[in-house]
C-alpha cells in the first residue's frame, strides 16, 4: 500500500495534471489507426479491430489498460501464415467505453461471441494476455465448441495478493473519482517500468502508447469500473477447461506470479508451459521471437 506522504503527493499531481490538454480524437485516431483498421458496430459501441492474413484463425485479446497494439510483432510473423484478428476491447484503445458500463467477465465473453458472431467466425485460436487471458479461458468454458486451442499469457485466474499501483488505486474511493479526469503521463511511465521486466524496452513510444490511447475519449471513465470488476475470482473454474491449452509466462512479472503459470498447468490436463526468464509481464513484447515461436510450435501440432 502506498504511504501517506507518497499518497498525497501524487493526488497533487493529477489535480495538477487536470490543467493538460487531452489529445484530439481525430488525432488519435490518425495514429493509432492504419491499413488493417476497422471499425464494427456492435451492442452500441463502436469497435476497433484489425484483420490480418489468410488462412486458420488466430483470434488476440490484450490485457488491462492495453490495446491491440500490444500484439505489433506477433502479427508480423503469424499473418504470413494464419489469418489474424485482434480488437481493442471496450473501454480501451479506439473502441471506447462500453456505452451501457458492461465490464464482468461474462460480459467480456458475450462480446467476444458476439464480435466473432458479427465476422461470422466459429472456430479460432484463442489467446489472451492478463485480462485477455481471463476471458478467454472463461470463453473456451461457455463456448468450447468454438476454440481449437487456447494460450493463455500471464494471465488472470487466481486471487490477487496484490495489484498494480493504477489498478489498485482506481478502486479505492474518491481516488476513483479523480482517475476519471487525469491521467498524468508519470504514472505510465512508472507503472510501464514495473510491468516490462527491461525498463529499457519502455520507451518515449510504448509510454506514449499507453498514455495517449488512455485519453481516448470515454476511457478515463471507463477504467476504474474495468478494475472493479471480479477478475480474480472463480479459480476453482480453471480445472474445466478442456481445450489443448498453452501457457506463456514471464518469470519475473511481480504482480502476476510464475507460481500461477504452474497453477495453471496443474489445473489444466491438457496444457502445455514455457515461462521465459528475464521477462515480465507482457512476453509477446518482451520476448516476441521466442514466444511465438513457441506458440506457432503448439498450433502447428494440433493440425496433427
């Protein structure tokens, strides 16, 4: 937990950072947008995704905070060979906040569903990282018929000891309050550098990533509802999935234990484990060529 002292400083600085000017949505959407990028109307929201590639079905979903971004270098490599589908869940990137404040895990799947529903796809590859990774193992529960394989990367599952200094914040009351309006960048930064095991792979551009998609109109808001949601419960679920399942994990991530890779692995029959040492929160990002090595590995083995 934060101490007082550290605790009043930083209130002074995001009532501080309410005087900056928030970046313009069409600005935004200029940057964070290319080629690959569509838009889909769906259950009143707006959703950004990208669509990559020929062939089987690789469907990604990001973590909290996060975008399809997050996913840049894995694609490179699978859309030579996979047809690859990633989106900006409600409440991040350029989807926006969900319009009716819909952010449980089941309503995580339902969206899924019927995202996928909308493209008319009904069997994929489904992997997810951290939040991504909540739902997708939640979804591969409801909706087995529909997932080839499932990977799974520094995912949530079981109980939280503890939270990621944002996340952790965000629920507290009138802290809450104040994170919907303000957003300095500091805190990305900070917060980055605790999540990439390598701080020198956080740089001006992944900060400015974060940061400035955060300030997507809409997201301020929508993120101390995100973290409110029940993410770390149900654990006692995980031992029923029965998808061909990979686990991907950081050894050093130190708000997502290595302990809960091996929790899934032993919850999990049918599931295979790399953890990567030197390597935190995000292994796509931090160790791209290796992880998806692994995971091309393990999709390639079920065509057998």
């Amino acid at each position: 937990m934060i101490q007082n002292t550290t605790l009043i400083v930083l209130v002074c600085s995001l009532l501080l950072s309410a005087c900056g000017v928030s970046p313009d949505q069409d600005a935004l959407l200029e940057k964070y947008t290319n080629s690959h990028s569509k838009f889909v109307s769906l259950d009143g929201n707006r959703v950004h995704y990208r669509d990559e590639g020929q062939g089987e079905v690789i469907v990604l979903l990001h973590g909290t905070a996060s975008s399809l971004h997050t996913w840049d270098e894995w694609v490179q490599g699978l859309s030579k060979e996979y047809r690859v589908i990633r989106m900006d869940l409600p409440g991040f990137g350029l989807t926006g906040p969900d319009q009716e404040n819909r952010y449980e895990v089941d309503d995580d799947v339902a969206f899924l569903n019927n995202f996928l529903a909308k493209l008319g796809l009904n069997s994929v590859h489904l992997a997810g990282s951290s939040l991504g990774g909540r739902i997708a193992w939640e979804y591969s529960l409801v909706h087995s018929d529909q997932v080839k394989s499932l990977t799974l990367m520094d995912a949530l599952g079981y109980p939280q000891e503890r939270w990621p200094p944002a996340i952790e914040m965000a629920q507290w009351p009138l802290m809450d309050k104040i994170m919907t309006h303000v957003s300095p960048r500091f805190m990305y930064e900070s917060g980055l550098k605790e999540v990439y095991f390598n701080e020198a792979q956080v740089t001006e551009g992944v900060v400015d990533r974060y940061y400035e998609l955060s300030r997507f109109p809409g997201n301020l808001d929508a993120f101390p509802r995100r973290v409110k949601a029940k993410l770390d419960t149900d654990a006692d679920k995980i031992a029923q999935v029965a998808v061909p399942t990979l686990i991907l994990w950081g050894e050093e991530d130190m708000y997502f234990p290595v302990e809960n890779a091996f929790r899934f692995h032993q919850d999990i029959k049918n599931s295979r484990l790399y953890v990567y040492p030197g390597v935190g929160h995000l292994p796509m990002e931090e160790a791209p060529s290796s992880s998806l090595r692994d995971f091309i590995e393990f999709i390639h083995s079920r065509k057998g």
